[in-house]
C-alpha cells in the first residue's frame, strides 16, 4: 500500500486534489491518502469554502503559515513541512499547481529523498517574472513524476531534459471536479444574487500582481471593465490582494471606474462555478479559469501578455489579450457579437473526468519501476 501526503496550500490546488484524494479513499488497498494544509490561504472563503464544497476532509495536518514575501512563505512552509514528511514517511508526496507552497513542499521532500509526483506539470509561460512560472521550472526539476494536463506540457519537459520515464499525460484533474459539481452547483444561487439570472453578463477575475500591483494596470483594467458594463452586467468577485489594492491605490472612489460592475466577495467553488457556467463572456487573469471556459465552451478573455495553457488558445475559448484598455474593450465587444455555433465545446484530450484515476494508476507504476523488489 502507497502511504501519499497530498499538499493543498492556496486556493486553486482544492479542486486539484479534491479528486485524487477522493479516488485514493475509493482504493483503500492500494493507497493511503493524508492531506497537509499549509495554510498559504487562510480566510475562510479562500480556503474552508472550497473543502466544504468539494468535499476535502478535514487537512490531518494544518501548517498554519499564513502570508508573506515569498521567501518568507516559502521558507515557512519548508522548515513546517520538514518534520511532518519525516514522522509520517510517506511513500510519495504530491504536490499540485505553481504556487509557492508547491515548490516549498519538493524542495523539503527532494532533500529527504522522498519522492515528488508534480499533478500539472510541464506548463510554461515563458515569462519568467511571474512567480508562478519559477515555482513550476523548478518543482518539474525536482519531481520524480511529472503528471501533465496536455500534449504540449509533455514536449516542454522532453525539451528540458526530463527524462520521458519520469513523464506522464494524464489530463487534466480539474476538470475531473468541473464534471462532478456541475449539477451540484445548479442548486446554488449565485445568478440570482446578482440578479444576472436568465440575462446576459460578463464575469470577471483578477489577481496577478502584474495586474494588480501596479495603480496604473489596475486602473486601466478598471476603466475597460466599466466600458464593457455599459453592453453588459459585470460581476466581480474580487480577490484579497485586489481589493486592498483597490482601496490602497483609491479607485473605488474614481467615476469613470464605476460603471455597472457588481463587485463581492470571493466565492466558494459551487456559487463560482455557478455563475461563469452561465455567462456570456469572462475576462480573468486566472489560469484555472482559462482552462475551465474551455471546457464550458464559454468565450474566455485572458487578461495577460501569455498563458502556460496554450491549449485553451489552440483548442478552446480561449483569447489572450493583453491588458490594454482598448484591446480589452474592442476584444470584449467582438467576442459578444459572435455567436455560437452550437456544437458542443471543443475540449482537449483526456480532460474527461477521470484524470484523477490515471494519476492513481501512474503512481503505482512508478513505485513498482523505482522499487522492482516491491512494495
Ligand atoms: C497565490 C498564488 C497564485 C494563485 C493565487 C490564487 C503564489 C506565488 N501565488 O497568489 O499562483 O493564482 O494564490 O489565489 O503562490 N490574503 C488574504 N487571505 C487569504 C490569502 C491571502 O487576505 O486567505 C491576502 C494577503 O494580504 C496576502 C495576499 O492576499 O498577502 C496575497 O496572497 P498570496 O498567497 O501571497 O498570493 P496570491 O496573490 O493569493
């Protein structure tokens, strides 16, 4: 039986896990599941919203580290983690994404000798200044099995010198919790909150420090967002490090940012599914969000200069428009002018709902090629 620490630290790694641990408790011969929490996300509706609504059991372990600068969070989760993977000697830890608690968590367990399966590996921006982009260079590095969502996250580890042993496409993991909850969440009553129901409107995300660090960026996303509410309803859930900026940089007192734009709270994982589920248009800096449009079919603006999710561009509905205020409105109105053709959305391979049982099944074949003599 294969002893797994499942890794959850911010908001997007829940709906990652959540399916893996959920099949490795479906498979109680084969694996033993733990989950460590280590707390990079705190609030309760960017952390205990999400295990309620998917159904995490509760972290066995919580490394309580809170925010931070980089070094400091990840240093954090280093020395807290440490000693959890040398009293419970997992067989494997598995870590999520390319946030800073994915990368703290390999680099404590590659030191240990304690194997690292990387969910979502092989993704790259190319854009080097975006933490993100680091986190998921190195955790590749550091992984002895490398679990890729797409074809193309497969050529960029090759390319690396990954050797193709260490790699495996199993789809994506993501979509495998979008398909479980996507009835669920029809009980949800996000649309009528906002009073959106039955009505075309435009949902919108942003977090990314290039976004929304900078008063000017922000300002000039604003001042699009509020245009585009002029052709439609916007709905914002906005995220912490948002509206402190938002505050901070004093734009909610500027007119021409105003608008019709009905700003929230961050929502749990069924009210947000429930409502971009139903919108005609999302402009998001997100990259889970990317990836969950494409797999709706609902027409997807990324707000940013790339994506590490070229599949959502080539394949899906994906659009990446860059952050400038008059691309972003011309984009928007184009994107509500066309019409759909339809058909059912255009999805990639293996993003079925059943990425999390390869990941099981990848596991156990590369326990028995590290460890011939059994286990
Ligand atoms: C982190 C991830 C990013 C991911 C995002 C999703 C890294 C480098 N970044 O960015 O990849 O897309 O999560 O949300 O790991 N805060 C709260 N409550 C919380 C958590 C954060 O108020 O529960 C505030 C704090 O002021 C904190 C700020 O948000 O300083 C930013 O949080 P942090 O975890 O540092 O980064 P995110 O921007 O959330």
């Amino acid at each position: 039986m294969l002893k797994v620490i499942n890794v959850v630290g911010a908001r997007p790694n829940f709906m990652k896990v959540a399916p893996v641990v959920e099949a490795m408790r479906g498979r109680p011969a084969e694996f033993s599941p733990a989950v460590v929490h280590t707390g990079q996300h705190y609030d309760e509706r960017m952390s205990d919203a999400f295990f309620r609504d998917l159904g995490l059991p509760t972290p066995d372990v919580h490394l309580g580290v809170g925010s931070g600068s980089h070094a400091q969070q990840t240093a954090a989760v280093m020395q807290r983690f440490e000693p959890v993977v040398l009293e419970q000697r997992p067989d494997w830890v598995l870590v999520v994404g390319d946030v800073n608690s994915t990368l703290a968590c390999a680099l404590v367990c590659s030191k240990l000798g304690t194997p690292v399966a990387h969910v979502e590996a092989g993704l790259r921006s190319r854009d080097r200044t975006m933490p993100e982009e680091i986190n998921r260079l190195l955790t590749d590095q550091l992984s002895d099995l490398l679990l890729t969502p797409s074809e193309d996250a497969d050529r960029n580890l090759i390319s690396e010198g990954i050797p193709p042993e260490r790699v495996r496409l199993v789809g994506n993991v993501m979509i495998d919790s979008l398909l479980k909850h996507l009835t669920l969440a029809e009980r949800s009553e996000a649309r009528e909150r906002f009073a959106v129901a039955g009505s075309a409107y435009a949902v919108v995300t942003l977090h990314r420090p290039s976004n929304v660090d900078d008063p000017e960026a922000l300002r000039r996303i604003l001042r699009a967002l509020a245009r585009v509410s002029r052709h439609l309803p916007v709905v914002f859930p906005v995220h912490p490090r948002t509206r402190r900026n938002i505050e901070e940089f004093g734009l909610g007192r500027e007119e021409e940012l105003r608008g019709d734009i009905r700003l929230t709270e961050p929502l749990g994982y069924l009210d947000f599914l429930r409502l971009y589920s139903g919108a005609r248009l999302v402009l998001t800096d997100s990259g889970g969000i990317q990836e969950e449009t494409t797999a709706l079919g609902i027409p997807c603006l990324t707000l940013r200069e790339n994506t590490e999710r070229p599949v959502t561009v080539e394949l899906g509905t994906n659009r990446v428009v860059g952050t400038d205020e008059e691309r972003i409105v011309s984009e928007a109105e184009a994107a509500l002018q066309r019409t759909s053709d339809g058909g059912p959305p255009r999805v990639p391979p293996l993003w079925d709902g059943r990425a999390a049982e390869r990941i099981l099944d990848a596991l156990l074949e590369r326990t028995r090629a590290l460890r011939p003599d059994g286990f």
